[in-house]
C-alpha cells in the first residue's frame, strides 16, 4: 500500500472477486454492491455475454492502430448513431478523455465557421467533468483545482439550474454551455426541465454548442438511454463513459454532423482509443442493454428503491433528509456525514458512495431485482436505527 501515490482514501477491504451485484472479499466476505466501481458495472461484475466477448477477442486480436479500419469500431459507432442524436463518435479510453474530445471539438467548430475568438465555455458549480487540466478547470470542484494554478482558460461557471446566471455569462467570445444532465459527483442534482430546455434555447438563440457530459449519466443509467431524453432536447457534443464498458476503460465522445465539422485527420487521436477489446466490450454492453424490456425493467427496480427510500426518509427524517435523482442515479441528503454512513453501511455488508455535500449516492448495476432492492433498504433501516 505504502508505494501506491495516496491520492485515494481507501477502506480496509481488500476486494478478491465480483459476481452480479455482489463483491467478494479475500476473506471471503460477500458485499451488495450498490456503488457498482462508482456508477460503472451498469451489467454487474463478470457478467457472462461480456467476459464471453473480451476472452473471444482476446484471441483474435488486441490492438493494431487507428492507421486501419475495424469491424468492432465501425459497429459499435454505427449503433450509437442508430439510437443517438449523433451523426459522429470517437472512442477512447476514458470520461476525462470523451470530456476533453469535446472541449476541443467545440473549439474547433468555431475556428472552422469563422468564430476562432469563440472559444470560451459555460459551466456549471458542482459540475464535475474529469482530472485533466482542461477538467479540472472546467469542474466547479475546489479541491480537485487546489493547487494545479494556472488553471486552463475559458470557463465560466455559473450556478447550476438558473438559466438566468446562464443567460448573463454569454458574451461575444462563448463557444458552448456544458451541463451534466443530472450532476453525480456534484451530489445527484437533477436538471430541472426548465433549465435544460432553456439551455438548449439559448445555444440556438446565440449560436452556441450545448455540450452534455453524460459520462456518469448515460447508458441506462437514468432508465433512458441517455439522461437528455428525458427532457424532449438533443445536445450538439455529448460524452459518455462509465457504464459504456462495464469496467474496461472506454469513453465516447458524440457529435451531431455540424458541431464536428472541425475535426479532420490529424486534429485528434488516440493509441488506444476504438482499439478491438474495447470495442469487443462495448458492443456485449450494448446488445445486453439492446434486449428488449431492459430498460423497462431499470425503471421497475428504480421505482421500488426510490419509493423504498422515500418511505425510509420519511422514518428517518434527521439522518435522511431528503431523497433525488432519476432511475438508478439516486442521491440522499444526509443529517450526518456521508463518510460515517458509508462506513456503517459496510459494516452490514451493502456498499455504496458517497457524493459533495453529505450526499449518500446509490448507483447500483442496472441488473439488480426486487430482492436486492429490499436487501439494502433492510440494511438501511437497521442502520439509521441504530443511529437514532
Ligand atoms: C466520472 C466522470 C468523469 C471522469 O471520468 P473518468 O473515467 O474518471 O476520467 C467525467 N464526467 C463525469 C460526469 C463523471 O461522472
């Protein structure tokens, strides 16, 4: 441990394996896993039509350069494309990664329309979008920017859900407005309707890209496909990571036709971005989310959990102050701290994480059922209990 950069605050447990919804211990201690590697393992751990898809590619072929075509990347782009507003997609590695394709993409459409001076980005407070320096920048995270000054130039936040802040921060040299649909690091806030309709009128009004991070968001996760459905809106520029690969690191950065008319050969790239693993992983994920009555059943469970938590809440209304979010992508205020909790919540064998502002946050695999739904409320209601 003591040669590990420590820039994680980890528990004790040392995880050995994972299964479903479950993790296990070396000790052999069995978790419910309800933070799922942080909104990642959307289809559990080592789900079977997965690990069939990466031990099979593993045979056939790792990595051989974007210098050629590939029939794992070409399928995977084109679906996207069938159940997406985009007309064009890039893969690579990871959220930061999607996150940035997308800031220099919004620049670059600007350069190529005769607008280089538009390069300046809104963002919002609580957003969080990545660990790069463009990231950081762009994040409303004080600690994650502490002490990386001089920041990277062209943000400017305004706080989250006023469309007004939003309307005031335009100026001659705006480029795009940047929104997480629903804010998850930030501590699981919904955009309201309102705001994100609204946000879309205004890039329209004054020539701006809307850019949406879905990475935490995206994939079912919300019981969408991708959390904007919700609100009747379509971006320009969206990234999407997380649950995309189920633990193999893949991001994905969207565009419609016109906001990546700027990109050509040469403006980006990747080593490892689209290369066959990845993409072997990425379209097992897709044809498992593909099946008809999944997202049906997203919303079932979701519905349950969330209608469990509000009926705990109610209980419980100094340790749980209130409950939010969409789908599987629930957050809940605490009257304690969200660490504390988290640890006691271990202690019986349900994990979860925690989110800015003592927010308890539950993203569970999108697989779960019923049974496990009443297995962490059980675990819930016995630990608020005993905390009165
Ligand atoms: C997690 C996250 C990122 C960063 O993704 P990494 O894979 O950690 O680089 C970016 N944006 C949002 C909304 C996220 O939740």
């Amino acid at each position: 441990m003591s040669s590990v950069l420590p820039v994680y605050r980890r528990s004790n447990i040392v995880i050995a394996r994972g299964e479903g919804v479950y993790l296990f211990s070396t000790e052999g201690v069995r978790y419910l896993d309800f933070a799922a590697g942080i909104a990642v393992n959307a289809l559990g751990h080592c789900h079977p039509h997965v690990v069939a898809a990466l031990k099979s590619q593993a045979d056939t072929l790792w990595h051989c350069s974007n210098m050629y075509r590939m029939e794992g990347l070409e399928r995977l782009a084109d679906r996207f494309v069938e159940r997406s507003f985009a007309d064009k997609v890039f893969f690579c590695n990871s959220g930061t990664e999607a996150v940035e394709c997308g800031l220099k993409m919004l620049r670059k459409y600007h350069d190529a329309t005769g607008n280089p001076q538009r390069y300046r980005v809104i963002t919002m407070e609580g957003g969080f979008h990545g660990r790069t320096l463009a990231c950081i920048s762009a994040g409303g995270n004080d600690i994650a920017r502490k002490g990386y000054e001089p920041l990277v130039d062209g943000f400017d936040r305004v706080p989250f859900n006023n469309l007004e802040a939003v309307k005031a921060a335009i100026g001659p040299q705006t480029a795009a407005i940047l929104v997480e649909p629903v804010q998850g690091e930030g501590g699981i806030h919904v955009a309201t309707k309102e705001f994100l309709q609204g946000v879309r009128k205004l890039a329209d009004q004054h020539g701006l890209l809307l850019y949406l991070d879905e990475v935490q968001c995206g994939l079912g996760r919300t019981g969408a496909w991708f959390a904007h459905e919700h609100y009747g809106i379509t971006p320009d520029i969206m990234s999407v990571a997380k649950g995309i690969g189920n633990g193999f690191p893949l991001g994905a950065c969207f565009a419609t036709e016109k906001a990546a008319q700027g990109m050509v050969p040469g403006s980006h790239g990747s080593t490892y971005g689209s290369n066959p693993l990845a993409m072997a992983v990425g379209n097992a994920v897709m044809d498992v989310m593909s099946e008809s009555g999944f997202l049906e059943q997203v919303n079932k469970v979701a519905m349950t959990l969330k209608t469990g938590l509000q009926s705990l809440q109610q209980s419980f209304p100094q340790i749980l102050r209130e409950v939010r979010g969409m789908g599987l992508m629930l957050g809940v205020q605490l009257g304690v701290p969200a660490m504390e909790m988290v640890e006691r919540l271990r202690s019986r064998k349900l994990l979860v994480t925690a989110a800015e502002g003592d927010v308890l946050r539950i993203v569970p695999p999108l697989i779960i059922e019923e049974t496990h739904v009443q297995e962490a409320l059980a675990v819930m209601s016995g630990v608020c209990k005993e905390w009165q």
